[in-house]
C-alpha cells in the first residue's frame, strides 16, 4: 500500500520503514517510562547506568514498586548527566541539537546544566508535543523547542549547532546519512556525543539476544566498525570512547525484577553478559 501524499509526516517521514517507528512511538505509553518520568518531570527515553541499590527491594511491600521506580529513574538520570559532562564547553550563546529527543529529558538536562538553546526533534508527533508541554510547564519554551523533524534532513542551518547528540537513538538510521548531516550542522570545534548499544565485532555477527532487540523496538543496531568508519569519514574525530556495557547491567537487573517489565529485560542481560553487544559512549570534534 502506498501512502496518500497528505498523509500525516509528508515530508518528514519520508520511507515506510519511518511511518512505522513513527507509529510504534505515537502510541508508546510504557509505565517503565511514563512512572519514572513522574518522579521528578524528567522523561527519558534511554537506560540507566552505574552501580544499583538493592536495598530497595526490601522493607515494606506497599511501597516497593515506588522505590524501585525512584532507584530506575536515578540510574537512568546518571545516564543523561554522563552524556552531558561530555558535551563540551557550552553556555548561554550556544545552541545544540538533541537528535531523537523522546519526551525531551534530555534536553531539558543540558539546558538545566549550560544555559545554552536546546532543539530537540523526533518523528513522532506526540513526542514533540509531549515535550513542548514539559518545556511549557517548565517556563523554558523560548530556549528549549521541539520539532517534529527528520535527523537526516533537520532543515536547521548549516554550521548552527556547537554540540550534537543522540541519545540511543543511532539505530533507527543509516550513520552515513546521520553523520553527514551531524557534520555540515555542527560548527568546526563542535561536539558530537552518542550513548547507544552497538554489536560487538569481535563476537561476530548480531546474536539471538541482539536480533530480539532489533524486533522488539523495530530498530537496527549497528556494528562498533560502523561507528568509527562513519565517523571518520564524515569529519567527525573521536576524543573519548567509554565503555558502559557492565556499567549498565545493573539497570536491568533491577529492571528485570519490577513490576515494569516490557519483556525485552532478558535480551539485554543476554547480549551484554554473553559479550555480543556493548553500551558505548562515544565523543566526537568536529574538524
Ligand atoms: C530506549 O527507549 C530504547 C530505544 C530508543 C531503542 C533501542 C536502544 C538500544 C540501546 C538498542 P525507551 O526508554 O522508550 O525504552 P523502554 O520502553 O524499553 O524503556
Ligand atoms: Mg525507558
């Protein structure tokens, strides 16, 4: 079936492969995603990373999942400040690029932390409206806006942009095409951050866990090799490179055992600790 020309997205979404992730987050509503975002405002759509508190498992049963929840949201906080400390020296001239925004956590973090313009775009429309309601509430409008745009073709202009990142959002396109345009929207001197779970090389081909992944959120998880083949050949020259992949397996641990479960938990665990997938950040200068 071919889509009429005054469909929803004409223009933004431009394949069929992007109407449906489109659709899968238009009407995602996950409690692992909506309660923790309630503890404090802050919506994030990524994992979480360091050391848990198991403790919040024990004492009273009425208040457990409350905990536990609270416990999910810190980690995956600590996620978004660790991406932040690696957005270089940004202030309150500076504008920046949240690509693949979700309900705009994220962008919400960097400006809280730098004072700087945040634009965050997604191609899901309740997304963007979602976060422009939080930027709304949050009185910061003016600074931080959310687009319904396509991180392959932003329309932003050329050279705008002091730092860059996606927030595992990478493996919903072809890095060729997202770096290319990451290069010629970031100034020279500008950085570019990603978080995101790659396949690991080294294992060999995408593992059983890895392709479950794939299928659960209708996205494409790249090889390590890609990463920095694309990287280099879009100017963009890494200056740090963590490793995060024990760093996050506590998260879904703890994850595993609430009351929030999606039914992706034990690929996660699989992939990480049978060595066919890492969670890497990656910081990058645009030269
Ligand atoms: C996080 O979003 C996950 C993705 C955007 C895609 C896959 C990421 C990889 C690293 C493979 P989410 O917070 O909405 O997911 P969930 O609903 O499972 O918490
Ligand atoms: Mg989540």
């Amino acid at each position: 079936m071919t889509p009429s020309q005054d469909a929803p997205g004409t223009g933004v979404l431009t394949s069929r492969y992007q109407r449906s992730v489109a659709a899968y987050w238009n009407q995602e509503k996950n409690p692992v995603n909506l309660r923790l975002g309630e503890v404090d405002g802050t919506y994030h759509h990524h994992y979480g990373i360091g050391q848990a508190d198991w403790s919040v498992l024990d004492g009273p049963e009425s208040s457990r999942e409350e905990r536990v929840v609270r416990e999910l949201h810190r980690l995956e906080c600590a996620q978004a400040d660790l991406l932040a400390d690696h957005l270089g020296d940004l202030g309150p001239g500076h504008r920046v690029l949240d690509a693949g925004c979700g309900r705009g956590g994220g962008s919400f973090v960097a400006h809280q932390r730098y004072g700087c313009r945040v634009d965050g775009i997604s191609i899901s429309e309740s997304q963007v409206a979602f976060a422009n309601e939080q930027a709304r509430q949050r009185g910061v409008a003016q600074e931080v806006r959310f687009h319904f745009r396509n991180m392959l073709d932003t329309g932003f202009p050329a050279g705008s942009m002091s730092a860059i990142w996606n927030n595992e959002s990478t493996m919903y396109v072809e890095l060729a095409l997202l770096f290319a345009e990451h290069a010629r929207l970031l100034r020279r001197g500008g950085r570019y951050v990603t978080i995101t779970g790659c396949y690991n090389d080294a294992y060999g081909l995408p593992s059983r866990a890895v392709s479950e992944i794939n299928a659960h959120y209708i996205c494409h998880v790249h090889p390590r090799s890609t990463y920095f083949k694309e990287l280099a050949a879009h100017r963009l020259v890494p200056v740090g490179v963590v490793d995060l992949t024990a760093a996050a397996i506590p998260y879904w641990e703890l994850r595993g055992r609430s009351a929030l479960t999606t039914g992706i938990e034990d690929a996660f665990l699989e992939a990480y600790k049978g060595g066919s997938f890492q969670y890497l950040l990656i910081a990058a200068d645009r030269v």
